[in-house]
C-alpha cells in the first residue's frame, strides 16, 4: 500500500501496534509529510485478488480484550449525557454481568462487522450498538442504582423457584412440513 489508506480495507490490514498506522487511524497531520499522496493520482482500488476476505478463524483482532475495546473505542467513541437517574452508566461496568456480556456481544460483531467496507459499520451501529446501549443506558438496566461518580452494588438475579418435581416445559405443537399430513 502506497500513501494513506483510502479503503476501509486498507484501514483494517493496518498494524494498530505499528506508529504510522496508528497515527493515520488518528487522522495526525504530522503523518502527512511522511506518507506523501501522489499528486493528482487518483487512488488505486485493489485487485480482489490482492485482497482476499479472511475467513472468520483467520481475522486478527484490533483489540486483544473487552476491556481494552470498551476503553479504547466504545467510551471513546459512544458519548452521551449521563446522569445516573434518566441515563445510566457505571465507570466499574464489569462489576455487571449483564452488561459484560452485552458489551462482550457488542465487541465481537463489530470485529467481524468492521471487515465490511460497504455498509459493515452501519449495520454494526442498526443492529447492535444502538439496541445494546439503549439497554445498558436505560434507568431500568443492569446500571441502575450506579452514578457517574462510581458503582453502586450490582442487581441481584430475578427471583426464581424451583419448579415442582416432574415439571415439563410444554411442548410447541407439531405442525406438518409442507407435503407431511398431520
């Protein structure tokens, strides 16, 4: 790759550990006289040849854990007024299951969803961010009780009892397949 990435492609097959790549990622002006564009060229689209989609087991992740992705993107990125009553948050947020796990769920569809140079992003933001913070934000999620200032003990499980002896979930009721009679 020659001058500064122009293709989302290109973005993700940058080392984040490398300098340069992380000072792009940044967008630092100071990166400019060392990465000269070509005058008046315009950018190659690479071959898919040079380029071809890593399968799921061969992708490399941007960030090697929940933690380091929550802190260095989500927080990062995801700003919004927190007041501890309408609009919760917890600074010590992996002191909540609940919110591990969707935040866990968040991080790993957009490792896989950031690889998709068309609509990979807005697909990522529709389908998991927007409805994953909803909940973690909300009055009623699994921050409730917590300020901005600091965690407040965590939520105890919903209650439950144990059911009867020789209790069974029912059953959904067989319906035929196409061409099967009943």
């Amino acid at each position: 790759m020659t001058g500064r990435p122009h293709l989302s492609t290109e973005w993700d097959q940058l080392d984040p550990r490398d300098e340069l790549a992380g000072e792009l990622a940044r967008g630092d002006r100071a990166v400019d006289d060392r990465v000269p564009d070509p005058v008046g060229a315009e950018p190659e689209a690479p071959a898919a040849a040079d380029h071809p989609r890593p399968s799921a087991t061969e992708r490399e992740l941007v960030f090697d854990s929940l933690e380091g992705w929550v802190r260095g993107y989500l927080l990062a990125m995801y700003r919004r007024a927190v007041s501890g009553t309408a609009t919760t948050w917890c600074p010590e947020w992996w002191r909540h299951p609940e919110a591990v796990l969707r935040l866990e769920a968040l991080w790993r569809a957009w490792e896989y969803l950031r690889l998709e140079p068309t609509t990979g992003l807005s697909v990522w933001f529709r389908d998991h961010c927007d409805q994953q913070m909803a909940q973690l934000l909300s009055a009623d999620g699994p921050f409730r009780g917590c300020k901005p200032a600091g965690h407040r003990r965590a939520l105890e499980p919903l209650p439950s009892i144990v059911p009867p002896a020789g209790w069974r979930a029912p059953r959904a009721p067989h319906r035929p397949a196409a061409g099967e009679t009943a």
